[in-house]
C-alpha cells in the first residue's frame, strides 16, 4: 500500500523509485525526528540574508510531511525552533515565526487531505497569541485524523520538556516510589507515542542540540552534509534505506540467523 502510495507520485525510473523499492515497508521507523539545520548557510552560499533560507526550508517541510504521511511513517517530528533561538536577532525570530503561521495557514488542506494529526511540542504558552491562535486552529483541525502524527517542536528544549515533567510528575500525587521509566514518559509532550526509531540531522553537525534527550536514548542517528533547504524526498528514502541496514542491538548482542550452529 505505501509503495503504491509512493510510486504514484515519484517518475518511473528516478531515484526516489528505486530507492522507495529498496524499502521493507513492514519495518518502517515508528517514529521519525528532524533537526532541520543550515537554512543560514544555506543563504549565506547565495550572498542572500539568513531569513531567505528559512523561506527556502519551507519547501522542504511540504515534501518531508507529505512524504511521510504517504510512506506510512506513524509519528513524524520536526524540529522548528528551540528555547535557545531566542538568542538570534528579534528580526530573524519575527520572521521565522511569520513564516511558521503562514506555512500552517497554506498547509492545513494538504494536512487534512492526507489524514495528518498536527500537534505542537514545546513551550507553547511563550509564544506570542497570534502564533498560538493559528496552531490552535491547526490542532484543532486536524483533531479527528487518524493518520500520521505530525509534531511541530516550537519553542521546545530537551531539558525544559525534563523539568516540566517532573514538576507535573510532582503534583500529581503519585508516591516517588511508583514512578519508573513509564510513568515518567507520560509526563512528556510525547506521552502515548513510541519514541523515535531514526533522528535525521541536515547539515552535517555531529549534535543533538537539546532535541528530544529521552526519547532518544536508543534512535539510529542519521546525518547528511546536505542543507536542509536543498532535503528532497530521496534524501528520506536514502535515510531509512540505511537506518533498515543498522543493527539494533539495546545493550544485547547480534542474535545468530540459525540459534545453535
Ligand atoms: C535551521 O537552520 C533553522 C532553525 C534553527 C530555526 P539555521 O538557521 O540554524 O541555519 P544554520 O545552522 O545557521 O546554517
Ligand atoms: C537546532 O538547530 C534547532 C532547530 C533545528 C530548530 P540550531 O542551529 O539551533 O543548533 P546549534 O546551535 O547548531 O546547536
Ligand atoms: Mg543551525
């Protein structure tokens, strides 16, 4: 069914073809998780300003969201701003917040189209009441699909999301001694959904940058060199192809195709 879906709009003999066919459509990731990085060095390449390359990424939003959903990934998240963007100019921050509301103003029907559950984690609260207004809007649209997940990470940070789980944790009256791994993962934004299996990074950095710090303990790490403004479908099909050939082991050891020999 999701190579079907996917072979319907990749041309016939391109890449993304051969690469869609190369996957086990049975043991997809169960959760996929983005840092789209290099917008800025994406315009700087250009001689162009930073917010140019944001603009740009938004193209590359539209493909991943509607790729997944199409492959059939169960939860997709992308990370869109941390608690630590904050320190870029007032500038950069209004219009990557702009371009956020736009792009969820123009999305919502190909969200709605393709059975896209749309949820933001993070600091919500912090953000000013127009931003807010608009993804409330597009939550509560998107309410009863029952399609692929899509969180938007807006405001988040790895840590915050810890604290603010323990302080929830704290009042909720549960006795400390009934409070195991579990438990504690209901507290987080992501509660009920499985953690992620890949976490793609673009632009090459070898960091997490606050994204996700529990639920990531076991996900297959995934890095390109490649802009996120310049990520295409293939890029994501190239990026499960090889998380399918890893070795998941969790602390354990290879089991041997024929146990005994
Ligand atoms: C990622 O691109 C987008 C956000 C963090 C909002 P950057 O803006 O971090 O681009 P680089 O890393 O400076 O190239
Ligand atoms: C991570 O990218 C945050 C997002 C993608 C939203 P950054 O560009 O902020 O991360 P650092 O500063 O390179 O670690
Ligand atoms: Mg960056």
């Amino acid at each position: 069914m999701a190579l079907e879906d996917i072979l319907n709009v990749v041309p016939a003999g391109s890449v993304e073809e051969s690469l869609a066919k190369q996957i086990d459509y049975s043991r997809l990731p169960r959760h996929m998780a983005v840092i789209m990085d290099g917008n800025g060095r994406w315009a700087k390449e250009r001689h162009l300003p930073r917010v140019e390359g944001h603009r740009a990424g938004i193209e590359s939003v539209r493909e991943i969201v509607e790729g997944s959903a199409r492959l059939g990934i169960p939860v997709l998240t992308l990370f869109a701003f941390s608690v630590e963007n904050w320190k870029r100019p007032v500038s950069e921050v209004s219009t990557l917040m702009m371009l956020l509301k736009r792009y969820l103003r123009l999305e919502l029907n190909t969200l709605l189209r393709n059975n896209i559950r749309f949820r933001v984690i993070g600091r919500v609260e912090d953000l000013a009441p127009d931003v807010r207004a608009e993804l409330v809007v597009g939550e509560e649209k998107t309410a009863g699909n029952t399609g692929m997940i899509f969180n938007i990470a807006l405001n988040y940070g790895g840590r915050a999301e810890i604290v603010e789980a323990v302080r929830r944790l704290m009042t909720s009256g549960i006795h400390p001694a009934d409070v195991d791994e579990e438990r504690f993962s209901e507290h987080l934004y992501t509660a009920g959904q499985p953690d992620p299996d890949l976490l793609i990074r673009t632009s090459g950095e070898m960091r997490v940058s606050n994204f996700l710090l529990w639920q990531i303990a076991y996900a297959e790490i995934w890095v390109t060199d490649t802009l996120w403004p310049d990520f295409r479908k293939h890029h994501l099909l190239e990026a499960i192809v090889a998380y399918q050939k890893r070795d998941r082991r969790y602390g354990g050891i290879t089991q041997p195709a024929v146990a005994g020999r």
